[in-house]
C-alpha cells in the first residue's frame, strides 16, 4: 500500500506541478482508476484531472513536454511564436506551389511542339524477299529482317518500313493481294511477323507497312464472288457492259491501264468488262460502295491490332474514278485515237484524284487516330501518289483543320535521270514553297535494284545459305558488302552512319531552318541555322565536274577560313578551307560549320530563300526550346 500511494503522490505532484515527465506517457486508463477508499482523490469535485488544477492556468511560463494531451496542446500552438513560423511555412508553401504551376504552364504555352517519332530520324525501307533469307530457300523472308535488327540499329535508323508481305501473287512485285490478312508463305508465318514486332518494338524501333488498297488480285474470294453476282460482293469491283466482235473487246471508253492498252478487261464469268488500274490480274476496288470501305477499314484494324505503328498507303489517287463514262482527253488531239495506248498519251483528269477520294484517305486516318490515343503510340500516315504534279501531292497533308497524311512521301528525287545543281534545287524548293505552313518535309532516292542485300564475301553474299537465290546476287559482293564497309573509314555505309549520327545529335538539322544560297548547273549550296545557336551549318552538293566556289561572295560576312564537320571524302573531316576558294570534286558534299550571329533568315536579301517547319528558338540558358522568338 504504502508503495502504491507514493506512486499516486508522485504521478499527482507532476500533473500539479506542470514538470515534465521525462518522456514517460501515463496511460488514460491508469490515470482514472478507483483511488483507494477514504483518500482525497475520491471526492466528486476532484473526478476531473486536471493539471493545472482548478483555476484557468497560464501558460505562458509552461513548456510543452511529450505526451501532453491535445487540449494542452491546442492552446499553446496559439502562441505567437508557434502559430507565425506556421503560417509563413504555410504560405510559402502555397507560393511555391503557384509559382512552379504558372512556370510549368509557361513552359508549356511557350514551348514548340515535340518531334514524334516519325520525325526524330530515318525510316528504312525493306523489300522483304531481297534482305535477308533465314530457311534457304533463295527468298528473304521476316525471320531474316529478325535476325538483322541489330544491323538496322547502328544505321541510327528510327523506323522500318516493310513493303508488301501479303498472301500475293507474283504480278507486279506481289502488289496484287490475295488476302489482306495472311502472310505470303515464301516470308513466313503470322508467327513470325508477330515475333518481329515484338523484337522491332524491344530494340526501341517502330514498325510502318505497304498497303495498297485500290485493288486486288483477281485470285481474292471477293473477285471471285463478285464475278458470280454473289451477295453484297456483287458491286465490289467496278463492272460494265462492253461488246465482243470477233474475239476482239470493245471496252465502254478510251481509259487506259498505267501499264499500257485499255483498262477494262472482259471476264466471260460474268460476260462483263471489270476496270483495273494496273495489270487484268489486278482489278479496282469500288470505293464507291459502302461495303468495300468497312472492308479497308477493318483490314486497316486487323494490323494496328498487331501492333503496327503505321502504315504506307500507296496508289491513293487511283481509288476513285468518274461515274459517267466519257473517253479521257489525247495529249496530242491529231494522234488517231485507235493508236492511242500509252498511259502519258492521255490526260487522266476521269480516272485520277476525283471529287471525295481525299474524303476516303482521310477516313483511313480516322481509323487509324482510335489507336493513337495512349501516349508515345502515335500511329503513322503516308501516302503515295506516284505521277502527281506538286500541287495535287500537297493536298495530301490535308486542310488547316483537317488531318490527312502526315507527309506524303517525296519520291521527286528518285525521278532525277542525271541529278545536277540546277534540277535538285528545283526539287527540293518546289516541295518546300509549297508544303503547307508547321507540316513536315521528307526526302526519298528509290532504288529500282531489288537484287539481294551483299552482307558478305560468302557464298550468295551472305544473303541466303541455299543453292540459288531468286535474283542473281551482284557481281561486286566480294568487295561491296556490309562486312568489307564496316571496315573501311571511307565507305559509304560509314559515311551514313556518320550523317544520321550528326542528324540525331543536332538541332541545327531536326529543327533549324532551311536557307538556299545558289545553285547551278554543277552546285547547290543552303545553310541549316536556329535560333539562340550561333553555330551554322553550310551545305555544298556538287553534282557535276570538278568545280571552284566563292562563299564570300555569297554570305559576306562568313569567316575566312571554316571547318569540315563533314565530308564524302573522309580524309578531310576537321579540316579548314578558305571560303574565298572551295574546290569540290565531281560527287563530292561538304557539311561546313562556322560561328556566327547574323542568320540569313533574319536578313531582309535572304528571307524569300529560308523556310521551316515548327517554327523554335533555343535557349542555351535552361537548355530548352521555346516557340516565341
């Protein structure tokens, strides 16, 4: 009894007292147990413990110790000294909060739209059956593009672009398509086209591929249903009456085949002509029935689905064509009508880029916009429209608030016979003066050879390990392949690699502007320049003999000597030349950079020749890119 009672005393002269308790917290339960009987505590008046007793205390002499009870508490955290540096805490936090809202949408109001992408490098174009053959069977096939990912990689390329794999025939490079959603067999199975998206998509890559939705082989089950009136399939092709007079068919007008001779072709199935663009074993599609759009669209599905991030889609101006029938007007109106067989011998104004085709393109883009709503899976567009003079190729990016392609694809220098100074400026100036404003340009030289890819000094140049390949390998392979170049500091994969290395790595080539200088016969010389960089780069091509250049007299105020960053010839990167006499070999380029903060496109004399894409200026200060400038 007598050491209970000294722990009550104790407990109660530091409650009474105000003391701390050195840490220790007495348990509420404990504090309002039955006191012993007879004892003071167990008045009725003294029920309530309170520590300060009786009287309202002052607590401007008690310190807080741990464990007092909130009610203590609450009244000291009204003293000045702790309820100020609380609310200055608070609102400073408030500020900062504010503060870093209004510089985060700042940031983001002045900042220039981020390259997708699309538009951060390269896309490789691949023709299957010529890269690489994994079965040796003479083809290349997808496992073979699987197994040369890596390659793909060093090229710094960001995109691939498979051209047509589609169950197909073997008309016209396999562009007439059996069946939308197989996979030839001579290229694998849907396995394996599955397993190289996955492995596209491991390496960092992104995946666009060919369609071509104007028309179809006439092995297609729907040809074969419309031909025999089956169903809805009956108006899936473009039908007409025509007569036949003794073997001889007498189509309904004068519309010719890109190939040569009439477009229509008699089909004794349905004792009717059908239309085709291209070869007879490629018959048009009718865009004009609902049914045959759902059908794209769906197909157009099927390969997002598989994880696609674009698509090619090439012969767009085909896909619709008058509905009357009249004959298409001569080039020369005195050639004789019955010698007129030449596609070129013929203005093609009924059977090309009809009222509504660009109506269907930008459905195709709709389709494809459902499945680029989850961030980074932006689904690319283009197009191909292969014979179109610049105007028509440019309603291809759409209208201001109307999205069409996203750039259709310039094969204008692949058109070039014998490229000068004088036809690749013309090139490159008609696209960019007439490339609608904050779209994006794009650069292609297509390659007719489709002989198979030389890896190697091996047998088949390492393309194939079977006894034939289905073109005959290049002469050359011993000392032109992928092994010997990767070798020699001089070589023109080395030199791509170098280029789109530089591409990547510099904003003057992704966002500057484009400036042109001069050109001739033999030259082209432009500048790539940005603001808030006081670095320019000068581009010089020459095309034609060996020829002798004055860069004084075409930017005045360009340093005497400036440096290679790089060269055809290898030999003279990080060299200096004088500006005052550049001499440049037959096929040679040169990347010069100098320093400098008078930019052409500033100048008044220069502001015709400079153009560019996304609009930016950067800031060597926080290191961004910002858009008001």
């Amino acid at each position: 009894m007598a050491e209970d009672k000294g722990k009550r005393d104790s407990i109660g002269m530091s409650m009474k007292g105000g003391r701390t308790n050195n840490g220790f917290v007495q348990n509420e339960d404990i504090l309002e147990t039955d006191p012993d009987p007879g004892s003071p505590e167990d008045s009725p008046q003294h029920n309530a413990v309170d520590i300060f007793g009786p009287a309202e205390p002052d607590v401007k002499d008690v310190r807080p110790y741990a464990g007092m009870p909130k009610e203590v508490l609450f009244r000291f955290s009204g003293q000045a000294r702790y309820r100020v540096p609380r609310e200055i805490l608070f609102w400073l936090t408030v500020a900062s909060v504010l503060v870093l809202t209004g510089a985060t949408i700042g940031i983001i109001a002045i900042s220039p739209k981020c390259l997708d992408w699309w538009q951060a490098g390269p896309m490789y174009r691949i023709y299957p059956r010529s890269f690489k053959d994994s079965d040796k069977d003479g083809n290349g096939d997808l496992k073979g593009i699987q197994d040369k990912l890596d390659y793909i990689t060093t090229l710094n390329i960001k995109t691939l672009w498979i051209t047509s794999f589609y169950k197909s025939s073997l008309k016209d490079f396999r562009h007439g398509v059996e069946d939308f959603r197989e996979i030839d067999p001579i290229f694998g199975t849907m396995k394996n086209f599955e397993n190289l998206v996955a492995a596209i998509h491991d390496k960092g890559l992104k995946l666009i591929i060919d369609f071509i939705p104007n028309h179809t082989s006439d092995k297609h089950t729907w040809f074969q249903w419309s031909r025999n009136r089956t169903g809805k399939y009956t108006d899936y092709y473009i039908w007409h009456d025509c007569t036949r007079a003794n073997g001889k068919t007498i189509p309904p007008n004068n519309w010719l085949s890109v190939y040569g001779n009439s477009s229509w072709h008699f089909d004794e199935v349905r004792n009717q002509c059908y239309f085709h663009q291209f070869t007879k074993e490629q018959p048009d599609l009718n865009f004009r029935n609902p049914d045959v759009q759902e059908e794209i669209k769906e197909i157009i599905q099927f390969w997002l689905s598989k994880g696609v991030d674009g698509f090619s889609f090439d012969a767009v101006q085909f896909l619709l064509e008058a509905k009357h029938l009249r004959d298409e007007a001569q080039v020369n109106k005195n050639q004789i009508p019955d010698t007129v067989t030449h596609y070129s011998e013929l203005y093609h104004d009924f059977t090309t880029t009809q009222v509504g085709m660009h109506d269907i393109v930008r459905s195709f883009r709709q389709t494809m916009d459902q499945y680029s709503r989850e961030p980074g899976r932006y689904r690319f567009m283009g197009t191909e429209a292969h014979g179109e003079n610049i105007a028509k190729t440019m309603m291809y990016y759409g209208l201001p608030f109307i999205q069409e392609a996203d750039f259709p694809f310039n094969s204008y220098l692949g058109k070039l016979d014998m490229p000068s100074g004088n036809s690749v400026f013309e090139v490159i100036t008609s696209w960019m003066e007439n490339m609608p404003e904050g779209k994006w340009p794009n650069w292609m030289d297509t390659l007719l050879s489709k002989s198979p890819m030389q890896w190697d000094n091996s047998s088949n140049a390492g393309f194939s390990e079977g006894n034939h390949t289905w073109l005959p390998t290049s002469s050359d392979y011993h000392t032109v392949n992928v092994d010997v170049q990767k070798t020699q500091p001089r070589s023109a994969l080395k030199l791509y690699q170098e280029l789109s290395l530089l591409h990547a790595n510099e904003l003057l080539l992704s966002r500057g502007w484009f400036c042109y200088l001069r050109n001739d016969n033999h030259s082209v010389v432009y500048t790539r320049e940005l603001d808030g960089i006081d670095r320019v780069f000068l581009m010089v091509l020459n095309f034609g003999d060996l020829s002798l250049l004055n860069l004084k007299e075409m930017i005045s105020d360009i340093p005497t000597r400036v440096r290679i960053r790089l060269s055809t010839n290898s030999a003279y990167k990080g060299r200096e030349v004088d500006t005052h006499a550049i001499t440049l070999d037959k096929g040679e380029g040169l990347i010069l950079e100098y320093n400098t903060r008078n930019l052409l496109h500033h100048q008044t004399a220069f502001q015709d020749r400079c153009f560019v894409s996304n609009r930016a200026c950067y800031s060597s200060v926080l290191n961004i890119l910002y858009s008001l400038c």
